[in-house]
C-alpha cells in the first residue's frame, strides 16, 4: 500500500523463499507413506476411494472429465501468464541477461510448488473419512488440521504462515492492479479528475485499496461461515473473471502493432458478460447445482471474446486496406 514496487521486490522475494522451505516441509512429511513405494502409496489411496487414482472423477463437481480437467486449465493457464500482475515482474529485472536465470528459477520453484498438491492426498490418507474427533471437516480446514496434527507447534507455524505467504504474493499483486484500474481508469475519469498529479493519485489510490480490503473482509467473513464447497470457489470466479476481461487486451498489446482499441474493449465486454451469464445463468452442465465450475465459465468467455476480437480485427484491417488502395 505504501511502499511500491521496490518493496513489493523484496517482500515477494521474502514469501517465495517461506513457500519453497514450506513446500519441502510439506513434500517431506509424506515420507511414510511413500517409503515402501509408490505402489503401496497408490494402494492405500484406492483403499480409501478409487476415485483417488483416477485420471477424472465423474462424481465430483470439479473434476469430471479432460474438457473440465485438462483443456479448460490449459486455457485459464494461458490467460494466467498473460496477466499483468505476472507479466511485471520480468519487467524487474535489471537486464536481459538476467532473463535465462529468472525463467530457469520460476520453473524450477513451479514444479517444486505443483507437487505440493500431493499434501493432499497425504491429508485424505491421514483423515480417510475426513472426520476430526467424529465431526466432518470443511473443505477448506483439511490441511489445516493436518499440518496441526502432524507437525510441532514451531513447524506448524512455519507452514501456515508459509500457506499465508502463497496467498498473499499472488494478492497483493492483483491489489496494486485491481485499485490502479479503479483508480484510473474508472473514478477520476468519471469525476473529471484524469488530469490529476502522481502525488495526489497515490492518496486517492490508497483510500480505493482500504475500500478494497473492507469488502474483502467483509466477503471473507462469509465465506468463514457459509463456504460454497471452498473459499477457492468464490476466489476462483472472480479472478478468472478479471483473467478472462485482461488477457485478450493484453495478448493484443503484445503481438499486434496495429490492435484497435475498439475490438480490445469489446473482447473485456464481452468476456465479463459471457463469463458471469455462463456461471450464474447455469448455461451448461459444469455451471449447474450447488457446486460451479469457474474454470469452465471462464473458458468459455476467453474463447468468446477471442472470436469477438478476432472478428472486429479483420474488419478493421479489411476498412484500412480498403481505405488505402481507395487513396491510392
């Protein structure tokens, strides 16, 4: 809020280096159930729910088949990279020989971070009917309770204030993007004010991201005591709406040198739309029930708005050329 990007550099170096250590403690802390093999390991899932070892599950609500698991995460990863609050952190860097490294870093810590996802299968294998002292456990407290049971008091901190270090370096930097659109693009041009000094933009900016954290408290509040499956269903719909509205802008500002801002609008438009119609309005059998699938909303949207754009951009390009030979 207060210290820019330079603090951002330093803090998000702080939170990563939390994650990887956590990720480590996390990975290590499954070690007997995979001493014996991962055959064992794989049979004691099975015991549990064969659901476990399967590719897809067709009776959960997330992960049904590969459109749902394979194709729509394809799309959102895409969209993912694409973001702006990713995109700057190349920016940070001090030169391109930089570059090599920092790719070669991001991946090796992705990978190591994507097998985290195993805690929760050692989770489910320590709590098979997930029930803690004969009361089913929500959804978002199972690996909670499993880092309290299985670590000390010291280590158990270390996790959960590593888990918080995971949150928070994806958040704050949709916090600086988020309040920076409000700010610029949506209050001081309907106030008139878009003419307004740096130094009185960054007072305006810092009351927009209080208001931003009011409603986050507010919502997560809610959420704590009537969660909709997971706290990562509510996150889920409206970041990937924010990724869908972003990333067909963006891919244009990045490959396309003549890009009019007329068909970037329209895709944002037309991605929100199609994002929360498809969601809220039930338009497909993933978006159905208690239980909604933001990925497959959000797929749908990115693929709607790319036709949208790619639609007005051939116009466009068709009236320029028009419009030159007709000079000519």
């Amino acid at each position: 809020m207060f210290g820019g990007a330079n603090a951002m550099i330093y803090t998000n170096m702080i939170q990563a280096l939390m994650m990887i250590i956590v990720a480590v403690i996390l990975l290590a802390s499954g070690y007997e159930y995979l001493k014996n093999g991962p055959g064992e390991f794989i049979s004691a899932l099975n015991a549990i729910d064969p659901n476990l070892t399967k590719p897809f599950n067709a009776k959960s609500p997330l992960f049904r088949d590969a459109f749902e698991v394979i194709f729509c995460n394809f799309v959102i990863g895409i969209a993912i990279v694409c973001q702006p609050h990713i995109i700057t952190r190349s920016l940070m860097l001090r030169s391109a020989q930089d570059i090599n490294k920092y790719l070669t870093v991001a991946i090796v810590t992705e990978i190591l971070f994507f097998f985290v996802m195993f805690a929760g299968l050692y989770a489910r294998l320590e709590f098979p009917d997930l029930m803690l002292e004969g009361v089913p456990m929500k959804m978002d407290g199972i690996l909670s309770a499993y880092v309290i049971h299985k670590f000390s008091v010291g280590v158990g901190l270390i996790v959960i204030v590593g888990l918080l270090a995971a949150g928070l370096s994806t958040l704050e930097g949709l916090v600086q993007s988020v309040s920076t659109t409000i700010t610029n693009d949506l209050l001081l041009p309907v106030a008139g004010k878009s003419g307004m000094d740096e130094k009185h933009k960054k007072y305006v900016n810092r009351w927009v991201i209080a208001g931003l954290a009011l409603v986050s408290i507010l919502i997560s509040y809610d959420q704590l005591l009537h969660p909709n499956l997971s706290v990562g269903i509510l996150a889920q719909n409206g970041v990937y709406a924010f990724f869908s509205a972003a990333f067909i802008p963006v891919l244009m500002g990045i490959f396309l040198k003549d890009a009019p801002k007329q068909a970037a609008i329209s895709a944002s438009i037309t991605a929100v739309a199609v994002h929360f119609s498809v969601y809220y309005g039930s338009l497909t059998s993933y978006t159905t029930g208690a239980v909604k699938n933001p990925a497959v909303a959000a797929t749908i949207a990115i693929l709607s708005a790319l036709v949208v754009a790619g639609i007005l951009y051939f116009f466009y390009n068709k009236n320029v050329q028009s419009y030159k030979s007709q000079t000519i």
